[in-house]
C-alpha cells in the first residue's frame, strides 16, 4: 500500500496542473457564453448606427478579426461575433457578406440575441421586418431571449422612425434605453428626443415636413414652408398663388410678419441695418414675432399687436424681455396664448433657436385658436 502511494504522489502535481488549466477554460467558456468579451463590441458597433465614419468601420473591424484570431472554440462566443460582425458588414454596404456571417452565426448559435437582430435587419420588406420585431418581443417577454427584449425594443424603435410613427417610436426607444449601457443612450438619445418632438405628426406627414421636422435648429424658409404645407395661416398674404419661398419672405418682410431683426432687446426697429435674409436662423425671439402677426392677420384684428403694451406701462413680467423692446407684445401674447412657454418657468431666452417640430406644434396650436 505505501508502495502504491509513493508511487501515485508524483501525479498530483500533473493533476492539479491540469485541474487548474481546466478551471481556466471553465471560466473563460463561461466569460463568452454569457457575453463577456465579444459583448464589447457593442462599444465599437453599436455607435456606427449614428454615424459611420470609416476609421470607426475599421477599429470596429479590426475588434472583429481580433476575436476571430482567438480560435475560441465555443459555439456560443463564435456564433455571437458572427452576428456582430454580419451587423458591420449591414453598415459596412455588404450585404452578401452580412448574409454569409448570418449563416454562420445559426449554425453555431442559434436563436441568438445578436442573430435575431442581424435577422431582422436584413429583412428588406418593411412589414416583414416589423413583424419579426414583434416576433422576439413576444418570445423575449415570455421567457426566450433570457428576457432581454431591451435590444429588440431598440430595433422596432428604429422600424417606427422609418415608418414616421413618431408616438410608437418614443414609445419603443424609452422602453429600452432605462435598461441598456451608455453606448446605446449616446448613439439613441437624439433619435428618441427627435422621435418626441416629432410625436404629433400624422404618420402620412410629407417627406419635407418631417425632414425640417429633425431640425433642432429652422430657418424662415423652413418656416415657410411649414406654415404653407401644414397650416392655411399665409393664405391672407399668397391666396391662390404660389410663390418661390423667397418671394413670400420678401412680402412677409414687407407687411412685417417676418419681424426686421430678431435681436429682443431692441426698443426701436432703426436698430436694425441689416435686412433679414430667407436663410437666416429663427431664433424664439423671431418666431414669437411671426406667431402674433399671423394671429392679427388672419383675424384681421391688428389692435392685439399693442395689447400688452397698455396692459403693462412700467413693467415687464418676465424678467429677460424689456417692457420697450419691439417683442414684448409678441412674446407676452404668445405665452399666454400658449403658443410658446417659458423655457424655465420665468425666462423667455430670446435668443435660443426652435426645433422644426416645436415649430410645427406651434403653428398648429395658432391655428386652432
């Protein structure tokens, strides 16, 4: 028996070794198959959807081979950087190769998260698409997907963008980001902020409209054409008539709807030397102007243009606009209409730009009334 020991003992060494080379590549199969490294190159991808320039493409790329280089055998960890790297070839232009690495990517894991989005993003039919969103939504609440829908909602929030229901999309993006790392908020963040100031639109709204609609910043052409395309409010200056955009902001400018400078803290239009131009930026200031003159032209009422003044000879309630400046009417009568708010409880900031949509639900409010 002591013989059988001694001759056993020398193996232990071999035997721990072994054990700990196989504790190392438990860890490290366990590390990828539940997302660990590979789950990385959502920082390198998941920003392309935002703006791909191709330095990023081929960091993002280079992440990709790196891990290919690795010779991971497991199934989970391959099939899951094929799905990612189909994604980069989705934005990369590549289509057949993205198909190819969607192949791949179910034969050694199927069913995955990273796979069932590279699926729905190579669906081209918008509907199909759509449906397929819905589909792992569905199977991700009821269990499937670990219950990570999170990745899914961002998708169909995309789907919604391109279909310009705007309220779903806001509805989907705020489902998911709560719930996802800071790379999916900086790249999604402006889409969902987008999608909320575009709520309002009819999903049939044209093309131009949404366009100026994304806008964070409009110019008065851009106000033009809203007011013309989406409202009836510049019926009294054009009628029956189409005018160039231009030609309407010169005869705007000429009766005074499109005010003769925007900066709030004149008291007398002689400030102003330079005349407006049709691409000038509107500024709050601005577009109070324009909102109150289209009210008093089209009810034909010019008396409210001065109705403030007399309601406040001393003082102005807002403690940013003068009581002289040539705006006070205007921005008083917009806030009380509603037409526009102060953007912290008590300042009106003159000088901030307006978003195409905000814009948009501006007109809209106006002509209500």
């Amino acid at each position: 028996m002591t013989r059988l020991i001694r001759r056993s003992f020398p193996l232990f060494p071999v035997i721990a070794v072994l054990l700990l080379a196989g504790c190392q590549s438990l860890q490290r199969d366990l590390l990828y198959s539940s997302g660990g490294d590979e789950a990385g190159l959502a920082e390198f991808i998941v920003p392309l959807d935002r703006e791909a320039e191709k330095s990023a493409v081929d960091t993002a790329r280079k992440k990709i081979g790196d891990l290919e280089k690795n010779n991971i055998k497991n199934r989970s960890f391959e099939g899951r950087v094929a799905a990612w790297s189909g994604r980069l070839f989705l934005i990369e232009g590549k289509t057949r190769e993205a198909e190819a690495q969607f192949k791949k990517a179910e034969s050694l894991y199927p069913g995955s998260i990273e796979g069932r989005v590279l699926a729905i993003r190579l669906e081209g039919d918008p509907e199909k698409r759509s449906s397929l969103c819905e589909e792992s939504l569905t199977e991700a609440r009821g269990g499937g997907f670990l219950g990570r829908e999170a990745e899914f909602h961002i998708e169909l929030g995309r789907i919604r963008m391109e279909q310009k229901n705007y309220r779903e999309a806001v509805a989907a993006f705020d489902s998911a980001l709560p719930r996802l790392g800071p790379v999916y908020r900086s790249t999604y963040g402006d889409v969902r902020n987008a999608a909320w100031q575009l709520r309002n639109l009819d999903p049939g709204t044209s093309p131009q409209t949404a366009e100026i609609g994304l806008k964070s910043s409009i110019t008065w052409e851009d106000a033009i054409t809203l007011s013309r395309t989406e409202t009836a409010l510049l019926y009294f200056a054009e009628g029956e008539t189409s005018l160039s955009a231009a030609d309407l902001f010169a005869l705007l400018v000429q009766n005074s709807v499109i005010p003769p400078g925007q900066d709030i803290s004149a008291v007398d239009v002689s400030a102003f030397t330079v005349p407006p131009a049709v691409y000038d930026t509107v500024f709050r200031s601005g577009a109070a102007w324009y909102l109150w003159r289209l009210l008093a032209e089209n009810r034909a009422d010019k008396s409210i243009l001065t109705r403030y003044s007399s309601r406040y000879p001393d003082r102005s309630p807002i403690p940013d606009l003068l009581r002289r400046s040539i705006f006070f009417d205007a921005v008083l009568g917009c806030i009380e209409r509603e037409f526009m708010a102060l953007r912290d409880g008590r300042n009106f900031n003159g000088t901030g730009t307006i978003g195409g949509a905000e814009f948009l639900l501006m007109l809209k409010k106006l002509e209500g009334k």
